[in-house]
C-alpha cells in the first residue's frame, strides 16, 4: 500500500470543515410516551415562544432502550411541528442510532469521556453475514447492508446510493454515492477500485465529489475516517 494520504475535509479553503462550539439547545429524551413528552416541551415553550422558535436542537437519546427505537422519528416529527429545528443526536445503543439516522439527524461526536456510554456502543447483535451484490448498482437503486459489510462486485452508477453498517468494497467504479458505518461505526472504511464518486461518507461524516483532487479519479483507494476527518489512502491495483 502506498502511504499518500489526502485531507478531503481541508482540502479547499472555501469549503472548509471544521469543528467549533455552538450553543445547542439540547434536549434529554426519557422512555416515556411522545404525548406526555411533547406536553412538557410545550408547557417549557411558553415562558418564551419568541427565543425558541426556529432553534436548533441536539437530541440526547442517551436514556433510551434499544425498545424505543420507533419513539425517535415521534419525536422529531412533534419537535418540527413546534417550529423547532432537530439538528443533531447522541445515542448509546445501535437500534436507537439507526432510528436517528434514518430521520435525517446528524450524529454528534464527542471526545469528552462523561459524553460516553459505559459499554461498547456496538455491542449487541453480532454482524450478519456479508452482503455480496454481483451485478451493477444502476443509477436510481439503493442498497443497503444493515449489520453487514457490502460487497459490490461491479460497479455503482451515477444516481446510486450503496449503504452499509460495516464497510464497503467496490471492486469496479463507484460513480454513485457510499456511505459507510451507517449505524454510527467510525472504523468502518470504504474501498474502490476506481474512485468517481458523487458523495461518500462515513458514521455521518460525508464529503461531496466535487471536492476530490483530480489525482484520486479513477484511482483505487480507501476511505476511512481519522482525527475527526475523512482520510483518503491510495491501495494496490
């Protein structure tokens, strides 16, 4: 393997991705019904409905039982219906990541060790068997690889989109979009036999295409995520 490496996300000044603080409103979610929850969040709105309209809000999943996946899309929907802004989540169990990312929410990464679940996020269910898919990805399909690893054999066309909770191997070109470690997974990699991709991401971190540099298009390669950024390595042919 070659040691060239390549910082998608600083790559361009005018498209700089950086980490910074912002003030949040963060909203802790109990086990509890969305009615009553959606009760309390309104009576808290009214002491100042002017401050908190249009706020964006981190939803923190933390408390929740893998059983109460299906109150996470309750609860941004109630949360969009007040006129808030549900950006972001935490989530210390798989079931309740995959609800969150499903609705669109972003993930919010953490270093502070008080931020961390006391077990293994990734503990649970074991990994299914490899998703392997023989013929070619073509543009307006999607594939997704839910507790497995995706295996394409052909390639992915412009307008695909290829998912998976583990990593991603596209031994022809990935033309369309990838996006690996789906569930929150941040070891999960992509690889390509030829790098012509749309979008890629990983565990919620993406960059567009348009931002590779031109020595990387038709290359192989491997993506991964290091340092809080995506990472390009190159790979033998």
């Amino acid at each position: 393997m070659m040691s060239a490496e390549c910082d998608l996300a600083a790559r361009r000044p005018c498209h700089a991705m950086r980490g910074e603080s912002h003030a949040f409103l963060t909203l802790t979610v109990a086990d509890v019904p969305a009615a009553e929850l959606a009760a309390g969040v309104a009576a808290q709105l009214q002491g100042a409905p002017g401050f908190f309209w249009r706020a964006p809000v981190i939803l923190d999943f933390t408390p929740l039982p893998a059983s109460a996946a299906p109150l996470v899309s309750a609860v941004v929907d109630l949360l969009r219906a007040m006129e808030l802004v549900p950006a972001g989540f935490r989530a210390a169990r798989a079931e309740i990541r995959r609800a969150a990312l499903a609705t669109g929410l972003g993930q919010v990464l953490s270093t502070d060790d008080e931020d961390r679940p006391s077990h293994d996020p990734f503990d649970g269910p074991p990994r299914r068997p490899t998703m392997i898919v023989n013929h070619p990805v073509r543009s307006g399909q999607k594939i997704y690889a839910a507790g497995s690893d995706l295996v394409i054999l052909s390639s992915v066309s412009t307008g695909a989109e290829v998912l998976a909770d583990g990593c991603i191997h596209v031994y022809g070109c990935l033309h369309g979009a990838a996006f690996a470690g789906v569930d929150g997974d941040q070891k999960a990699r992509i690889f390509v036999k030829s790098l012509d991709a749309e979008r890629v991401a990983i565990a919620g971190l993406y960059v567009n295409g348009l931002e590779f540099s031109e020595e990387w298009i038709g290359q192989p390669a491997q993506i991964l995520l290091a340092d809080g950024y995506l990472r390009m390595e190159r790979i033998a042919r």
